[in-house]
C-alpha cells in the first residue's frame, strides 16, 4: 500500500517532465569545444560519405566481366593510392589500388592482393574470380547526402565530433549550460575550511550537487549557506532567481518550527508538488518562483543524492534540451531480505555481486540511513523496492546503476 496523501515517484516524474521546458540558450562553437554539450540542431549532411567507391583494401580493381574463367591474366594498367583522382579502368586489365582509393571508372570489384599472384612480365593472375561490389565501400555506405545525422538534444560524444568533422564541419550549435543556484539552509551549516563549534557539521550538500550538475554539463552557481529564518531564505531566493535558470535548495522544507523553505517559495511563488511516497527524500518539494522552476531537497546527504537523480535530473536535461528518458533500470537479484514492506518507494545502496551465468546479485550497503553519505561512495548503484513489497533473497529488484545515472 502506498502512504496516504504522498504522490507516487513515477507519477511526480510525469508530472515534472510534463511542466519542464526547453530553457537554455544556444551558441555556435568549435567542435573541440562542443564536447558534452547538447546539440541544439539536428546535422545535417550535405554531401554523401564516402563520396565516392573506395577499395576495402589493398588489390587490385578489375571489371568481373574481365575475369571469368579459371585464373585469369590481366595486365596491370595503372596505380592508385588514396587521394588520387577518379580514373578510368581500360577494359581488359587491372589497377593496382590501396585502401581508401577511388575505384576507377569502369571497375567492379578489387581483388584482395592475397587472392593474386604477380607474374613476372607485370601482368597478374588471379586465383578466383571475384563478385560483383567485392571489397568495394560504395559512395554513401556510411552516410547518405540530405539524411539527419545527429538529432537535435544529442549529448555530444568524442565520436560525434569525429562524425560532425567528417562533413567538413568545424562548429556546432550547441545549448549552452543551464545555470543552477545552490542554497544550503540550515544554522548547524558549516562551510568547510571553517572551525566548527559544539552541534555543527559541514557543508556536503553543497559539493555533492556541484558534482552532480558538473556531470551534467551544467553550471552551478553557489548562492551560499542561509541562516534558518525566513527574512534570510527570502533574500537568498530572490538572489538566486536573479542569475539562475533553476534554483535547488537543501535541508528545510520540512514542517518543523526552523523550517523555512515551503513559507519562503510561497511568498516569492507557488508549490506543485510537496511531499512524495519515495525512502529518502520523502520531504521533496517543487515549484516556481516566478518564471524560474524551484526544487526543495531534503537536508539529508543521501536524500538529495537520491532526489536528484530520480527526480531533478530528468527535468534538467529536458530545460537543457538533452533526448533521452528517466532512466528505468534493469533487474538484478536481490542478496538480501526486507521484511516489513514500507509504504514507500525505497531506493536501497547496494553493489552488484557477478556470479557466472546468473543475473547480477545486489548486495546491501548495512546502514541504509539516509545520513549515512559513506553508503553511496561505497554503493555502484540504487535497488528499487516498490511500496508494499517484502523481498526475499535471489527476487528480481529493478537496479539503477551510477554509471549511468551520474
């Protein structure tokens, strides 16, 4: 069963994705610096790759009309190498050709150099007759003039350049990076660097979702860490609205009496969403602060890892105009038991175990505490566990590995 009053996660990301829209801005830049950004049109191709029939490999280029017959003898008419000019083939004889060199006209195929015996008046006998296209990569085998090649919202990868450079580009129109401003609330919230005293801890948050919007390609903006009162989340609101396309807070957005984040977004804008079924990070909030989309993460370590990735993430690729969908998982076994079912969705640490021929087996990180940060440099990725579910070991649990996730 689920709890009572808290929305669904798969129903919050609906949600979310449903109000998420295309926000960054784009620019034109040199390939070497397009690297990770997301393409903000699609590339097109102007002229077919390889645009012309190249050999496969080193041979010899002869007309399969030529070559019938047991081992038939063709004199050798010319060379071509790679970067020569398209030539024409006299009938009746072979071209000596290497790879990537333009077929001459009036050829059909290349003859492998191993499959030839050189004879020694220059002419050269071959040891078969070959087929029709053998070894040759016709003009547009890899890409066809006027297709889409990358689709607008490519995360661009090395290759991608390579592919882009390959159509005689030398820019891109890429998004440039969202910028996100960070708040950390919270009185007991220490910069680190700085002497703590009696009942303070530092700053992790702050870092652990630098890292996250770096990963992303994203820039984060620092607005600082805010005395728990409501003047002073007011103020820092408004500064980050001021210079950011979204704003992420951590820590107060609970109900208690030093919690000021929920009356803080209310008096600058509005809540959507407050409150979800999901183990940590059941405090989550979202909203707007005027024109700028707002996330109000629990203080927790692990509940603003878990939040951000589940929740957050895929809204920001969506306002940064990256393709692609919440990621769904993929089923592991579980090496462990839960007994009582939570009326939660849980999101559990754990690292896979390999085990020949056998799915993956998830093992689990002891201390599932939402403050416990040293479970997730331990874990290498999340087990899911519905709400209302008891798990047994060796079940099947969707898993969400950080490698793909961060």
């Amino acid at each position: 069963m689920a709890a009572v009053n808290l929305m669904p996660v798969e129903t919050a990301i609906e949600q979310l994705l449903e109000v998420a829209a295309l926000r960054a801005r784009s620019r034109r830049v040199s390939l070497e610096d397009a690297l990770g950004r997301a393409l903000a049109e699609p590339l097109l191709a102007e002229f077919s790759v390889p645009g012309f029939d190249n050999s496969a490999m080193d041979g010899y280029a002869v007309n399969t009309a030529d070559c019938l017959g047991a081992e038939a003898v063709l004199p050798v008419s010319m060379t071509i190498a790679a970067g020569h000019p398209i030539r024409v083939l006299p009938r009746g004889s072979a071209a000596r050709i290497f790879t990537g060199a333009p077929v001459p006209q009036g050829a059909d195929a290349v003859v492998m150099q191993e499959s030839v015996i050189r004879e020694k008046d220059g002419r050269v006998r071959l040891l078969r007759s070959p087929i029709t296209g053998e070894n040759l990569r016709r003009a547009g085998h890899d890409i066809a003039a006027g297709t889409e090649v990358l689709p607008a919202g490519k995360l661009l990868s090395a290759q991608d350049l390579g592919l882009a450079a390959s159509l005689g580009r030398t820019s891109l129109c890429i998004r440039e990076p969202l910028r996100v401003a960070i708040i950390n609330t919270g009185d007991e919230v220490v910069a680190p660097g700085q002497p703590l005293r009696s009942g303070q801890i530092y700053d992790s948050n702050g870092f652990t979702l630098v890292g996250l919007l770096k990963n992303l390609g994203m820039e984060p903006i620092r607005v600082g860490i805010v005395a728990d009162s409501l003047p002073a989340t007011v103020h820092a609101l408004q500064q980050a609205v001021a210079q950011a396309d979204c704003v992420i807070s951590t820590g107060g957005v609970s109900v208690g009496e030093a919690d000021f984040v929920k009356d803080a977004v209310e008096q600058l804008g509005r809540l959507s969403l407050w409150k979800l079924a999901i183990k940590p990070g059941k405090p989550f909030s979202f909203g707007w602060l005027g024109e700028v989309p707002f996330f109000g993460l629990p203080g927790n370590p692990v509940a603003v890892f878990v939040t951000f990735l589940v929740l957050v993430k895929p809204f920001l690729l969506k306002m940064q105009g990256i393709q692609g969908s919440p990621q769904t998982g993929y089923p592991v076994r579980a090496g462990f038991r839960v007994e009582e079912p939570g009326t939660r969705q849980e999101y559990l640490r754990v690292r896979l175990e390999a085990r020949e021929g056998e799915v993956p087996v998830a093992v689990l990180y002891p201390d599932q505490s939402s403050s416990v940060l040293t479970s997730l440099s331990w874990a290498e990725g999340l087990a899911i566990v519905p709400a209302g579910k008891v798990v047994r070991p060796g079940e099947l649990l969707s898993y969400l590995p950080f490698r793909g996730l961060l």
